[in-house]
C-alpha cells in the first residue's frame, strides 16, 4: 500500500529550535502527515515500508522520549526476552538487537 501521507522539509524557526536540542538532526528533519510529526530526514526514503511493516506477535517496542533512559531500557528488555544472556548481549550490538523502526536502512 502506497504511503498515504505528506512529508515536507523542516525549515524557519521551528527547524532553529529543534536543532538546537537535536545538533545530529541539523541537516535533515521532515514534518509527517496532518499531525506534522518530527521525523529524521531519512525517514522519507523508508516511510512507505515502515507503513507497510507487519508486526509479528512476538515483536517488542519501546518508545520512550529522548533523553529519559531508552538505551538502558533497551538492554533491560533484550536481556529479560533473551534469558538474561549477558555473553550474547556483549556479542551483537544494541542496534542489531534493537533497531530503530525510524531509522530503517533495507
């Protein structure tokens, strides 16, 4: 199914103040669909497949804003869905375990 929303390019005072918070996103943040939310630039090119991704029953999703602790809730969950297997979690990184559904690269 083709992604049925608007994207358009973050720019004027609203994309000032969001860099000011977020310097990685300096050159590129998009506005998504009528709620205009806040998406890394590259999320463009993916939108359609991250529309279009189907949940599998055993899927596990954080969400969580900025700054509060998602990495250390990210290993908290690996772990407990993984049988607390330490050696393992030293062996893949934290972006393979957990990817980010916004920042999909294939």
């Amino acid at each position: 199914q083709n992604f049925p929303y608007s994207i358009a390019k973050l720019r004027g005072v609203l994309h000032t103040k969001f860099v000011k918070d977020f310097p990685p996103h300096q050159n590129g943040i998009v506005q998504v669909g009528r709620e205009k939310w806040i998406m890394p630039e590259k999320y463009s090119e993916f939108a359609e497949t991250i529309y279009n991704f189907e949940a599998r029953p055993d899927d596990v999703f954080i969400c969580t804003l900025p700054r509060s602790g998602t990495t250390w809730t990210q290993e908290m969950i690996w772990l407990i869905c993984n049988d607390l297997d330490y050696e393992k979690a030293k062996s893949i990184p934290l972006i393979q375990r957990f990817p980010y559904l916004e920042f999909v690269t294939n």
